[in-house]
C-alpha cells in the first residue's frame, strides 16, 4: 500500500518549520483520494490554530514546539477498518519523508491533542537550567554547516550535541515493537478488507444471479398467463364464431322455412284454383319402383283424387291411375328411413300397394309432395 508524496508544497512546509521560519505546524490530507496525500494547509499560530484546522478523517502532522518537533498521525473515528489501517501504513512514508521528530503520536480526536498532551510528549520545559531562557536554535544552514564542519575535523572529539535522527530516540516514548505490531495490524485489516470485498462481490453474484432467476421466474409467469390468456381468447372466440354460425344457420333455416312455407301456401292457393277449374294439379317426370327390382321414368299427372301414370308424355292412351281418395292412403318421404333411405324420394300406399317415387331434386319432391296430399286431402 504505496502512497504519492510528490506534492512540493509538503517540503517547502516541511522546512519552514525546521528551519524556524514562522510556520510551526502542517496538515497533509488524501483529499478524496485513495493514496495522493498533499498540503492542505500551514500556520505559524500554534496548537490552537492547528486544532482548528484540524478534519473528521485521517491527517498527518508535523509540529514545532519550541525547539522539539512532534510528528501526528490522525485517524478519526468515523474512519473505516481498512482506511485506518492503511493510514497506519501510509504513516511510515510520510516519518521516512520528515526524518526530523523528536516524537510520534497517533491520535483519534481533538481532545487527544491538548496542549498537555503534546507537552507531555514531546517532554517541553525539561531538561532546562533554571532561570535560562532558550535562546532562537540555530537555522538549518548554519546547523548543517556545523555538521560537516565537526565531521571533517580531526582534532579531538567534539562536545555532545542533540543530533535530529529518523530513529526514534528513548525518548519518543514509541518503540519499535508497536510499530511492528501496527503493521501487522494494517496487513490483516487488508486482508480482511480483502475478504470483504471478495465476499461483497460474491454476495453481487448471488444477488446478479437471484435476480436474473427471478427475472426470469416472472418472464416465464407472463408468458404463461399471457399464453393462457391467448388461450381464453382464442376459445371464447371461438365461442362466439360458433355461436354466430349457429345463429346464423337458424336465421337461414327460418328464412329457408318461411319461404317454403309461403312457396307452399302459394302451391296450395294454385292448387285449389285448378281443382275449383277442374284443371290438372301437377303435371311432369318421375321414377317409379313398383312390385320390381327396377326403376322407370314416367310422366304424370294429377287430377281430381286421381294421379295418372303414362309411359310417354307423347302416349297418353294407357295410364295407370292410383286412387289417391281413399282413406288408407298414406304419403311420406324416405329421406332418413331406415329401410330405404333416399333423398328425394317419397312413397305412396294406396289400397295396400306401395309405389316407391325419386324426383330429381328436393324442390321437385317438395310440390309433388303438396300436390299429392292436396289430391288425398292429407293436411301437409
């Protein structure tokens, strides 16, 4: 877990403060980033200007009180597991980038951060002569100058001088244990944020996956009501087709039978009127079966009570006349009759002698029919 640290402005911060420039304190922030840590502000009015500067998430700090420098690490409570211990992490780049500290602290509010606190720290005031007031440390340059100037001399060993190390020194108070402990703290919240993503994205797939089948689990409903639906509509317009056919064939049957029965009753009004003239009913061609196994053509007619067989419309000398008077004579059609079932047909019983008749059509059989009953005086 790298971080970006090439902000310039950290530096220039950085050492205004150890070269004791007027600035005595910065904070550096992510600033909504995951591992960009940059300047977000300086000051040079001490710890409580800092702690006003300070934000709800992590911060790292760098502090000059006096002549002690204090390096702050600050993790709000409201930060995550992950991101804290990634900042715990990230807290060694930014030590190894401000080497010069004489204490590290890390801090989860304000409050923590009191002037008292940050006194006790960093231990301000000890090690003093009493009644000696500290005079203005020497400036960077000048300390550097000394530097070199003692390690290039040859001459005796020089006088103790407190040297500025990136190692914390007994004093800081931190040991080198609780950092190792720290760090494997951030590398098991790592790991577990690991964990947690990989099983944030398997719950991502179960859920992918449940929705997909519920989605599908629905489509499949749909189409099943819709295909009943279909179905319903399908029937009940069949229903309705079915039922307009039948309608339809009874208007056509009742038309059929109105017109029959007014061709009828005009047959019958003709009828009458010949019978009142003495004229024929009904005359024209028919096949009769009679005591045979064959049929014959003949040409008829109908008179009086009388129906006159003839051999040729032209020979009209021999005829056989059925008596259609009498009152054992019987007519009725042989459509549907289960001895001889014939369309077209009808039978004639006069005297106990049956004579089997075929028209040509339905219509023909009709009036025959009519003409015959009216020569009997058979209601029809």
């Amino acid at each position: 877990m790298s971080c970006n640290l090439q902000d310039p402005r950290i530096l220039e911060a950085y050492n205004e403060i150890i070269d004791y420039e007027p600035t005595d304190w910065l904070i550096l922030g992510y600033n909504d980033s995951r591992d960009v840590i940059s300047l977000y502000s300086k000051g040079s009015n001490g710890l409580s200007e800092f702690r006003e500067n300070l934000r709800e998430e992590v911060l790292f700090c760098f502090l000059r009180l006096e002549d002690r420098f204090l390096l702050v690490t600050y993790i709000s409570q409201q930060v995550s597991g992950f991101r804290r211990a990634r900042a715990l992490v990230h807290s060694r780049s930014v030590a190894a980038l401000m080497p010069v500290n004489n204490a590290q602290l890390t801090a989860t509010m304000p409050s923590e951060l009191s002037d008292t606190n940050i006194y006790a720290k960093l231990k301000v005031g000890e090690n003093k002569v009493p009644g000696k007031t500290s005079s203005r440390p020497l400036s960077m340059s000048k300390r550097n100058s000394m530097r070199l100037q003692n390690a290039s001399s040859n001459s005796s060993p020089p006088s103790p001088v407190p040297v500025e190390s990136i190692s914390q020194s007994p004093e800081s108070g931190i040991s080198e244990e609780p950092e190792i402990i720290e760090h494997e703290e951030a590398l098991q919240a790592e790991q577990r944020y690991q964990e947690e993503l990989q099983q944030r994205e398997e719950e991502k797939v179960e859920q992918e996956r449940i929705n997909e089948m519920e989605r599908l689990r629905l489509e499949r409903e749909e189409h099943e009501r819709q295909a009943a639906a279909d179905a319903q509509e399908q029937e009940r317009l069949a229903l309705e087709e079915e039922r307009r056919r039948a309608a339809q064939a009874e208007a056509d049957r009742q038309a059929q039978e109105l017109k029959a029965q007014r061709e009828k009753e005009a047959l019958e009004r003709n009828f009458t009127e010949a019978e009142r003239k003495g004229d024929v009913l009904l005359s024209g061609f028919v096949s009769v079966q009679n005591k045979s196994p064959f049929w014959r053509r003949r040409f008829f007619a109908i008179k009086g009570s009388n129906m006159l067989l003839y051999r040729d419309i032209e020979d009209k000398r021999q005829a056989q006349a059925l008596d259609l008077s009498k009152s054992s004579t019987i007519i009725r059609t042989l459509t549907g009759d289960h001895d001889i079932n014939m369309p077209n047909a009808i039978q004639v019983r006069v005297q106990g002698d049956e004579f089997n008749m075929f028209a040509d059509n339905n219509e023909q059989m009709r009036v025959l029919v009519t003409a015959l009953s009216k020569a009997a005086g058979i209601a029809n």
